[in-house]
C-alpha cells in the first residue's frame, strides 16, 4: 500500500505534469517533475516512516510501476507483515494478505482509511492525475528564496473541480526543475499540509530527491517519510505484471 | 315412604356422632333413636354439651352422623349428595338459630322471600306469601328494614317467617329465645304454636328455658348424648335450665 | 330463574355497598390497575409511533420499494427500474400520502482537512419539504430546491469532522453504477442537526438528478421508492397487495420494519419492557384487589354458611362472587380507561425536554432522537383492549374465592 502512497505522490507530482511550448511554461515544469520518477517504468526499493503521537513504524517496500495507471507494491520488511501487498490498476485497488492468503478489493468506503497507517488514506493512492483539467497554473515567483534559486507554480483548482484543496504550490529548481516542495493550502488558504523534497542523489542515472516527507500541519509532531533505497527506471514489464495472480506471489 | 309411615317427618335410628380423631374423639351422639311425626311440636331439652345442636345439624342435614340412619320425610339423607341435601333442606325443612343468621343485605321482607325466591315461586304468590305472613308475626310495617335496624326479638321473628315461609314440613330451631327477653320469647312461642296449629307444621325445639315446656306437646330430654327415657322431673328442667 | 338472579345480583350489590370502604379499596386498585397501563401504553406507542413516523419520512418512508437484493448489498447498481409508472400508479392510490424517490450513495467525503464515510442521499427538495423534518432542522444555511446540482446539505458533526462551512466545497468519492470510481465536488448549501449522531455524521443530501448524473443512473430509476401512507398502522396489509400488483421481477416492498432493523428491534425490546412492567405493576394492582376480595369473603363466612343452610346451592353463592367481581369490574375499569385517557389528554402536548432537562441524544432510539413533545396514541381498540384484559384478569381472580366458599363448614361457621 505503501507504494501506492509512493506511487501517489508520484501521481501528485504527476498530475501537475502536462506539457506546453515555452521557456518556462509552468505545465511543462510540471510534466517533467512527473516524469523524474516514473518514466514509462520503474522499479524500487523503498523504506516507510509513519510517526503519529501514538507510534513509530518502518517498512521497506518493493514497488513496481509502469504508466500511469499501473502499480504493484510489497511488503519486505518487517517479517511479521511480510508479502502484503498493495495492486493498482486504473481506478481499483487490490490488498493481498498473505496471512490469511486472501485477496481483498478495497471498496469505496474504505478508500478513506488510513493506508498502512501512513497519512495518505487508500483515496491519496488511487487519485487520478488530472492536473490539468482540475488546475490552473501560473508561475508567482522566480529567483532566489532562501539561498536556492527556485520557481514557484501556483495551482488553482477550476471550478468544479473535484479538488479539496484551495491552491497548491510547487517549488521546484529553476535549473533542473527538481522538486523542492509542494505546500497544500485548504480552501480558506490555510496551509493544511508540506510535502518536502530532499536528499537528492544520482539514482540509475537520474537526479532525483531521495526522500520525502509528508508533515500534516495541524499535527506538526506527526509525519510520513519516504525514502527511495534503490531504483532502475525504464526497466521492461509486462502488462501481465500486475495481475492479480503476481500480487499473492 | 310407605303410606302407613307417610306422617312420619323424622325417623332417627341408633345415631352416633363423634368428634375429633385418633385419641381425643368426642362422642356427642351415643345411638339415638328418635320419631316425630307431622304435627308435632317437640321441645328437646339438656345440660349444655348434651348433644342437642348436633342433633338438630344432622336432622336438618347441616351435618352428617358417624353411623345410624336419618330418615327424613322417608328418605334416608344419609346417602344424599350435598347438592341434593341442600335441596332437601331449601324444600322440606325450616331453620331457626339462636342468632338469627338474617342476610343482612336484604330488608325484612327480601328475607322472608328469599326461600321462596330459591324455590321459583312467581311473584304474586311471593308477595302474597310474605305480606300475610309478615302480618301474622307482627312485622308489618316493618317490611322494608334491613336487620340491623331491627330489635333482637323482630329478627327472630324474621327468621322464624323466613323458616316458616316454604312452607316447610319440619322446623328446627335451635334455643331461639336465648338472646331474647321472656316477654319476646313467650310470643315468638306463642307465634309457633300459632303456626304448628294453623298449618300442621312439625316443630322441633332445643332450649334451655323451662317456660318452653309448657307449649311442647312433647318434651324430650338428651343426657350425654342419649335420649333419656324418664320422666323429667322438676330438678332435671331445674337443672338443665342453669346450665 | 330470572328472579333467582336478579336476587343474586342484588344481594351481590349490595354486599359490594356494605363495606365501603373495602369496596373502594378494590375499585380503586383496579382503575389504577386499568389506568395506568392505558396511560402509558397509549404514551409509549404514542412515543413509538412518532419516531416511527419521523424515521420513516426522512428515510425511506413506511414502505419502500427497492431491489430485492438491495438489503443485502446496499450498492448504487442494485436500482430499481420504470419508477415514473409505479410512482404515479402510488400516488393515485388513497391510501398513499406521498411518495419520495431516494437514490443512495455510499461513498467518501474529503476536505483538506481529511476524509470521512458518507452516504449521499439523492432527494427530490419538493418532496422532503412536504415530508421530512430535515428541512426544518437546517441550523445554517438553506435547504436544497430543485436543480441546486452540486450543492448539498449535510450534518453539523460531519461539518464539524470535515471542517466545512456552509459555501464550502468538499469532494466526494463513489463508484457508478459500473463500479468505476467517480469524484465529484460538492459545495455546502446548508448544514442539517437532527439530534441523532448516527444521521448528523454520516449523511448528505443533494438533489437527486445530480446524484444521478454522479453514478450515470437514468431518471427512471432509482435506489429506493419512499411510500408515506395515511394509516402507518396497517401498511402490511397494503404492502403485500403492492408486491403482487406493482413490484417488477428485481423489485421488492418492504416495511420500514426490514428497512430499519435497528428501530424496530430497539422498539421492540422497549414495548417488551414496557408490557414487562405493565404486567408487574398489574400483577400488583391484582394482588391488592384479589386480597381484599378475598377479604370480603373471609369476613362472610358466616353469612355464607346461613345462606347454605336454608338451601342456597353452592353454584349460587359462586354466582354471587362472580356478580361482586363483575361489578367491580364494570364500575372500574371503564372508569381506569377513562382516567387514563383523561391523564393522556392533560399531558398531551407538554415538553418532557423541559421536564427532565436531558439533552435530546439521551432520548434517543436507535440513533433517533424522540420527539419531546408527548404526544399519546389514541386507539379506540388499544384502551379497550387493555381495559378488557383488566377486566378479565379481576373476573379470573374471582375463581379463587369460589374454591374457599365451597369449603366452608355450614355447622362450624354456624356455632355460635
Ligand atoms: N366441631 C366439634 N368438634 C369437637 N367437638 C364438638 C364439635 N361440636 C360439638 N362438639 C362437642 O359435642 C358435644 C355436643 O355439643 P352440642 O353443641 O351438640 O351441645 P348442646 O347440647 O347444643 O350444648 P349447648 O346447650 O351448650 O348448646 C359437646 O361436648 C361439644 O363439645
Ligand atoms: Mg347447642
């Protein structure tokens, strides 16, 4: 599920990927932050921090992703929770549990659980990148803030967009448009919630921020880290790949 | 039952009555014999405890003898059920007690009704019934009060009308002058004499007043339980009168 | 015969009149053994009756139409067909008040601030103004009318948990009648407070062709058909005439018995405890009455034994017992009806809420808050019934003396 977080947030960066022509078309930086971690496919290890008041947890996950609307993630460690797994196909999702060897499509009423007791609900994971048909984006800032020189993208939800968020800003850098943070505004323009980008390494060729957190702000003590170990990007999988009959492999 | 007995009301043969059980029995009937025949109008007479109540009970039908036959009008009521013991006392015989014993929801003249009303008599015989013989015993008037506004003396009489309503072929009355004046006692006999003379009926009385005898026609005395044979003498009646 | 029992009735009634005040005694447990069942049995259904029928016009109605396998799945693509011709065919009927057609979503709604289970109840506003009372439980903002699309009312404690005013917009996620997900955003046209907790949480109401046009349902269908009928009472009775001559092959009517369990079992249980009560408070009652009936024959013994002597039957003096009871009976009873339903009428109206100062959840059944204003069921055949019961129940207990009267000594009791 975990991955489906992963892949999510990719999906988040996703959606805001959508290219145009010029210089510095704010769809177009949104597209290739999209594509940093995705490609066509990919292929990874990662690990997962949830911390709430109440408890600490890690995970280390193996994923899988292909397109858009692919993904496959596993549970590797730790032993106890061992081969659950987490399938997305388009719009549906899929837990496998291999302690009661079960396969379980997750109805829409729990699309709004907590997945893996992260904080993203099942719903954060399934999201379709819409970004720009419930978007719009302008560039509100471009030069340096707090010693890195950055862009800042501003989206504006459309009217009747199913879209719970007021605004939301991206905050890549202005060279090589590497996400630094996107900040979620809710609809009275609080801030509601931080996704940072840090830790950027050379990761199969690519640049990428290696890890990222989720910070809730009206919880500042809790948060949802994720870490990418490894990954191999444009690696070749079959469609057949995510299948329900892989996920109780 | 036969035609040669057919005035024989009450035929008692060799009655015994005990009371109690096991080791403390009572024998308060020892093998009395006795006949009345209709018309009669007998005064029994005894110490207290002589037996005579429970001889009126077991005549009357209240109560059953232990062994011995009652023969009543012919019939033997010891082999009666209880339904029709209470028929044979509601048509053949009239009760009078030392107490009274009026329904005291009911007037005067409901009481002396009452008897008739069981036996399905319509309601002009009724009417007719009590009315003259409420006259007859001196109640007129006094018809439509209920017993508690009667004097002790006017309740007996009720309760002799009421014996005597049906027309009863046997009246038992149990020391019905005890709780009365000799005054009233003298005309509640001289009213029963009245009513033996007038319509046959056979009276039997037990008391302890010896100015009773001289309206009996016969006297009988019970000692212990027994019919005494002997002549009364005047000590016995002087006796039985301080009990 | 006749004379023989007017006698006893009069020997019967006057006895009664004897004794005053043990008469009064009797009389006096049996009007409050009368009374007070019929007081607060006519209270409590009237209790019952009232949620009954404030559940069933702001849900489905007392009977509804829906798909047969909908009890057990309660998804958007278990709908029922051709709606338009069954809802008009209802509606000519006389014994129909109203009819509301609901389509059902079950699904999320999200905020910034999180996301919470919903279910989306798609209403036609014309028809809940004249049904329900959720329109007049709006606390802010308006209540819907007809083509407000995306906007929706919800609870206070669902706005509360999705930190949303009124104007807001929320997203809510479902699946179509294909059980592909569908979003769509929703802005808050008003904000509803029942009192129940259960239903200010966990619903949202929009108009229904938009929720139609969310999951892709066409205008003939729909998840439920809501019947309001005149006489809620015997909806049974229609019901089953309905499913034979109304119901398609997939549809099914039901009473708002198998539509809201929990209801009626809560209200079940509560009328067992109620008539619980009722019998314990009676058996008491009775208890007083049977013992100075019992009494009142002990006391004439005596009496009895002289009237067995100059030859009352047994079966006369029982008779006399029976008319006694009667008589208590027929005097007090109707009189325990009729003070009950005196007391009803006293109490009909007040506001218990300002009697016993609770907040509205602590009345509540099944997550419905009960109306506080007391309003008693009146029913000609219910007061009679319990009155009857009463009744019986006095003239039963007038058996047992009978057994003591006929186990009396004439001779014992006659000893001076
Ligand atoms: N129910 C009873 N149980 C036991 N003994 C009884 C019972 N009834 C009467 N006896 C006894 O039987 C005897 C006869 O009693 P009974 O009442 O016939 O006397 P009596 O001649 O009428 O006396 P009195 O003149 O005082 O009325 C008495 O010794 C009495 O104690
Ligand atoms: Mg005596």
């Amino acid at each position: 599920m975990f991955k489906i977080f992963l892949v999510n947030i990719f999906i988040c960066i996703i959606f805001l990927n959508y290219a145009n022509a010029s210089n510095l078309d704010p769809e177009k930086i949104l597209d290739e932050v999209d594509d940093l971690y995705r490609s066509n496919s990919s292929h990874g290890i990662i690990t997962l921090s949830v911390t709430t008041i109440n408890w600490k947890r890690t995970l280390t996950l193996e994923q899988w992703s292909k397109g858009e609307d692919n993904s496959l993630i596993k549970v590797l460690k730790p032993k106890k929770e061992k081969g659950l797994a987490t399938l997305r196909v388009d719009k549906n999702m899929w837990n496998y549990m291999p302690k009661v060897k079960r396969v379980i499509k997750i109805p829409s009423s729990m699309m709004s659980s907590s997945w893996m007791g992260s904080h993203f609900t099942n719903d954060d994971l399934v999201k379709q990148s819409r970004m720009t048909e419930d978007y719009t984006f302008s560039i509100t800032f471009e030069g340096t803030r707090e010693g890195k020189d950055i862009i800042e993208i501003t989206c504006i939800p459309n009217k009747d967009a199913a879209v719970v968020w007021g605004r939301v800003e991206v905050i890549v850098f202005r060279n090589d448009y590497i996400p630094i943070r996107m900040i979620y505004y809710d609809e009275d323009l609080l801030l509601s919630r931080i996704l940072e980008f840090t830790d950027i390494k050379i990761m199969d060729g690519k640049m990428i921020p290696t890890l990222m957190s989720m910070i809730p702000v009206n919880e500042p003590d809790e948060s949802t880290i994720i870490r990418w170990e490894k990954i191999q990007f444009d690696v070749s999988i079959d469609d057949e790949f995510f299948s329900l009959r892989k996920l109780q492999q | 039952m036969s035609t040669v007995k057919s005035n024989e009301i009450v035929l008692l043969q060799n009655i015994k009555k005990d009371y109690g059980q096991g080791n403390v029995v009572t024998e308060a009937l020892r093998g009395v014999d006795l006949k009345l025949v209709k018309g009669d109008f007998t005064v029994m007479m005894g110490p207290s405890g002589s037996g005579k109540s429970t001889l009126l009970n077991i005549i009357g039908g209240l109560d059953r003898a232990t062994s011995g036959k009652t023969i009543i009008n012919g019939q033997d009521i010891g082999i009666l059920s209880n339904k029709a013991l209470s028929l044979m006392r509601l048509n053949n015989i009239g009760f009078v007690f030392q107490n009274y014993n009026l329904i005291p929801v009911l007037t005067a003249y409901e009481n002396a009704e009452y008897v008739l009303m069981l036996q399905g008599i319509n309601p002009l015989q009724r009417r007719e019934k009590v009315m003259s013989l409420l006259q007859e015993i001196g109640l007129d008037g006094l018809e439509n009060r209920f017993p508690r506004e009667l004097s002790g003396g006017q309740q007996q009489r009720v309760a002799i009308a009421r014996a005597v309503a049906s027309d009863p072929q046997l009246v038992l009355a149990d020391e019905i002058t005890a709780n009365v004046d000799s005054e009233t006692a003298q005309s509640l006999l001289e009213l029963m004499v009245s009513l033996n003379q007038n319509n046959k009926t056979t009276f039997l009385f037990s008391t302890h007043d010896p100015a009773v005898i001289k309206f009996a026609k016969r006297v009988i005395i019970l000692k212990d339980g027994n019919i005494s044979n002997e002549k009364l003498s005047s000590v016995e009646i002087e006796e039985s009168t301080h009990k | 015969m006749m004379p023989k029992a007017l006698m006893i009735i009069r020997i019967a009634w006057r006895s009664i009149w004897r004794s005053k005040r043990r008469t009064l005694i009797s009389i006096f447990s049996i009007v409050i053994g009368t009374g007070l069942p019929t007081f607060t049995v006519c209270l409590g259904w009237g209790f019952y009756n009232g949620l009954i029928d404030d559940v069933a016009r702001l849900m489905a109605g007392h009977v509804t139409y829906e798909h047969v396998e909908y009890r057990n799945s309660p998804s958007i693509d278990l709908w029922v067909d051709d709606i338009q011709a069954i809802n008009s065919a209802l509606n000519n009927n006389d014994e129909v008040l109203s009819t509301k057609q609901m389509v059902l979503l079950q699904g999320v709604a999200h905020t910034a601030k999180g996301a919470v289970g919903v279910s989306l109840m798609g209403i036609e506003p014309s028809k809940e103004i004249s049904v329900s009372f959720l329109p007049d439980s709006i606390v802010s903002g308006e209540y819907l009318s007809q083509g407000d699309g995306r906007r929706a009312i919800i609870g206070n404690k669902l706005a509360e948990r999705l930190n949303i005013k009124v104007g807001k917009k929320f997203v809510f996620t479902s699946n179509d009648i294909n059980g592909e997900l569908v979003e769509d955003l929703f802005r808050v046209k008003g904000i509803f407070k029942t009192g129940s907790s259960a239903f200010d949480s966990y619903v949202v109401q929009s108009d229904i062709n938009f929720a139609r046009e969310v999951v892709g349902l066409n205008s003939n269908a729909t998840s439920q058909l809501g019947i309001i009928v005149k006489n809620p009472d015997n909806h049974d009775k229609i019901l089953e005439r309905w499913q034979n001559e109304l119901a398609s092959n997939d549809g099914v009517f039901l009473s708002w018995r198998q539509i809201m369990p929990d209801i009626a079992t809560y209200i079940y249980m509560d009328r067992g405890s109620l008539v619980i009560i009722m019998i314990m408070l009676v058996i008491l009652v009775q208890f007083t009455m049977f013992s100075t009936i019992l009494m009142s024959v002990l006391e004439r013994k005596r009496e009895f034994a002289s009237l067995l002597a100059i030859g009352t039957k047994h079966v006369e003096l029982n008779l006399q017992i029976f008319f006694e009871t009667l008589i208590f009976g027929l005097i007090a009873c109707p009189i325990g009806s009729f003070l009950g339903v005196g007391a009803l009428k006293w109490v009909e109206g007040y506001d218990i809420s300002k009697l016993i100062e609770a907040n509205p959840e602590d009345m509540s059944i099944g997550g419905f808050t009960m109306d506080p204003i007391i309003t008693p069921f009146f029913s000609a055949p219910l007061i009679l019934q319990i009155s009857i019961i009463i009744f019986l129940l006095v003239l039963i207990l007038g058996i047992v003396p009978m057994f003591l009267v006929s186990r009396i000594s004439i001779v014992d009791e006659l000893r001076a």
